[in-house]
C-alpha cells in the first residue's frame, strides 16, 4: 500500500511540474505575432524574458522617434529595424532557451 501512495505521489509531482511548466512556457507563435504587430517596441523580448534587450530596443525607438525631426533620428531608427529583421530568425532559439531554463527551475524546486 505504500508502493501506491508513492507512485500516486509521484504522478501527482510529475503533474504539478507538468502544469507548471505549461502556466509559464512560451510560445514561438505568439512570440511571432508580438514581433510581428510590436516587435519594433521589442514587446516579444518582453514576452520571452530578455527584458533588457527589449528595453535597448524600446529606448532606441524613443530616441529615434523623437530625434526623427533632425533627421539623425532616421539613422538611429535603422537599428531597431535591422534588430527587427535579425529576431525574425532568433525567435524560435530566444523560446526553446526560455522554455529550457523554465524546465530546470521548475526540476530544481521539485
């Protein structure tokens, strides 16, 4: 009877890990549909978790935006434009990371 509580115990843990990993994975379509719609705010940076570099991309289009009317904020604006183009195939590697990371911080808490 024992054996039994263990093994349910241990289903049960195995399901606790399992909702919590789903609770908080991320998703390469939704990070997609970020980049796509606001990727040049750095939104699926955010999403993703490299919050730095999602705030590097954001202040860039700030200074860019508002420097835009001295026309050296076209030359700033390059950057998170060419940033952009380069996630659009670091996506799906930024998401199994997360994922990754996800996975061995819910195995060190268990």
């Amino acid at each position: 009877m024992a054996e039994s509580g263990g093994t349910n115990g241990g289903r049960m843990d195995e399901a606790g890990r399992l909702m919590r990993f789903e609770a908080n994975r991320k998703s390469t379509l939704i990070a997609y549909l970020l980049w796509f719609f606001l990727g040049y705010f750095g939104v699926h940076r955010f999403y993703l978790g490299y919050v730095t570099s999602g705030l590097i991309l954001l202040a860039l289009w700030v200074i860019g935006t508002v420097l835009s009317i001295v026309y050296i904020g076209l030359v700033i604006l390059a950057v998170p434009a060419i940033w952009w183009v380069v996630d659009l195939f670091l996506i799906p590697g930024l998401a199994r990371d997360k994922n990754n990371q996800i996975i061995a911080e819910i195995e060190r808490a268990a």
